[in-house]
C-alpha cells in the first residue's frame, strides 16, 4: 500500500501535461493511421455511414487560456488533423483573435455555454443568456455545436438546459454529451489535469467502453500504438498542456484543489 500511495504521488506531481507531451499524443494518434475529427465532422460522417475505420474525435474546452489553445490548434492542424475549440463567453476567454486563429487553422469553433449556472436554474432566463453567448461567438465564426462546461460545484448541471429546449432552435445540429453514442468507443479526458480521474468527476461522464487503465499521457499513447482500439473520443483542456514551469505549476496546483472539492461533492451525490 505504501508503495502504490508513492506512485500515486510520483503520478500526481509528474510533468505531465505539458505542450512537448500533446504533440506526442497527436503523434501517435497519427501514426496510429487514426483520423482526427471535429465534433461537427462526426456528425457529419457518421449521419452519411460514411465513418472511417480508424477516428478520433478531438475536443478541446477552452475554459481558460485561449492563447494556448491557439498553440494547441496549429498542433493539430499540422498532423492533419480538424478538431473542435468550444470556447466559454467570458471576459478575455474568447476575444476574436485567438477565436479567428484557431478557426483559420482549419478547426470548428464551438459554443461552450454555461448557462443553467449563471442563470441560477431558470431556464426562460438561461435560454436569453445562450442566444446572447450563441450570437456573440457566431460574430466571429460560424457555429454548429455547443457543448456544456461541466461547473461541477454549480449547483445546475448545464445540460438541464437541453429538457426545456431543442439544438434545432438555435440552428445547432450537436452538443458531444448527448448527441454522440460512445458505447462502441474509448473516451479519455484530463479533466482535473488527470487520466485516471473517475473519482473526481462530477458531470464529465459518458457511457464508454471500459478503458485500459491510464494514468500517464505516456500510458495513452501506448494505448493508442496498441492499434487495439480503432475508435476514440478524446478531451483535453487547453489549459492543461503549457510547456512555462511556472504556469504548469499554477494550472497543478488550482487542479489539485479543484480534484478535492469535486471529490467531495462527488462523495454528496452519488455516496462514492
């Protein structure tokens, strides 16, 4: 037990997560003879039957730090790959430069809307703050899907919103939690800046294929070279993976904490 505690803590303040680590990641996805999709592009392939064999999906959260998800965008355009950057409404959180470089990159700009929060659960007041985030983003680009920000010590969890009203109304065709079946895919997140992170999750949750045990980015990529799994959702934040030691270790320690408290209310609403 002492021994496994020490990996645990090895695992936990190991420098993972960093810029040099994803374009490995995207590395192997493309050796992998993987195909990299936007969410739009998904739907797309899959309501035509016209899928790959080999795919992963690529969304990107841009809960902060929009400049590197810019860096992150010209990673993966630069093995080919298109991916999804859904993109909060927030002061200095999706100001048209950076919103117009990832697009320019050849990605989907998506809608990363939070709405059931600010609006304190009242869904006539949630539905005006999305036509007012939907029409600001779509100033800057052109916008097909929206996905939740998961807000785990909110007391709302954002995807409610989606029980009083249709993604047909506001000209949207996808949001990721609820319009793709993962029941024959793998998914992976770095939500709370982990792999392994099942504990801490409150609402980044999908009903999946079992996963391989994955702790370490490196783990991931052994697992995508496996060849073994031909079908992958994958999520990673663009402020998780910065190369700056400094910044690293302010996004690991907010992360840490952040991982606490989830656990908690994790511990509150599901007695686990």
């Amino acid at each position: 037990m002492a021994d496994m505690g020490k990996r645990k803590q090895h695992v936990m303040w190991r420098r993972d997560f960093t810029r040099d680590e994803y374009e490995k990641l995207m590395a192997a996805i493309a050796a992998a003879g993987m195909a990299g999709l936007s969410v739009r592009d998904y739907i797309r392939l899959r309501d035509a039957g016209q899928l790959p064999p080999r795919f992963c999906i690529l969304r990107h959260d841009v809960d902060a730090n929009p400049k590197n998800a810019v860096a992150m965008a010209r990673v993966d355009a630069g093995f080919g790959f298109s991916s999804t950057f859904y993109f909060r409404v927030k002061p200095g959180l999706c100001g048209a430069a950076e919103v117009g470089a990832v697009g320019a990159a050849g990605h989907e700009i998506g809608y990363h809307y939070e709405v059931m929060s600010d609006a304190d659960g009242d869904p006539i007041r949630a539905r005006a703050l999305f036509e007012d985030g939907l029409s600001t983003l779509r100033r800057i680009a052109p916008i097909t899907t929206a996905c939740m920000h998961g807000r785990p010590l909110s007391r709302h969890d954002n995807r409610d919103f989606w029980k009083h009203w249709r993604l047909e109304e506001f000209g949207l065709v996808a949001e990721p939690y609820l319009s793709i079946d993962y029941a024959d895919m793998l998914y992976f997140s770095d939500s709370g800046m982990l792999w392994d992170n099942g504990a801490f999750n409150v609402r980044d949750v999908v009903a999946a294929l079992p996963p391989p045990r994955v702790e370490t980015t490196g783990d991931l990529i052994r697992v995508i070279a496996s060849g073994r799994h031909p079908r992958i959702a994958l999520l990673a934040h663009t402020d998780n993976w910065v190369n700056d030691r400094t910044l690293w270790l302010w996004y690991k320690t907010f992360n840490l904490a952040a991982n606490a408290a989830k656990f908690v209310k994790r511990r509150v609403l599901h007695g686990r």
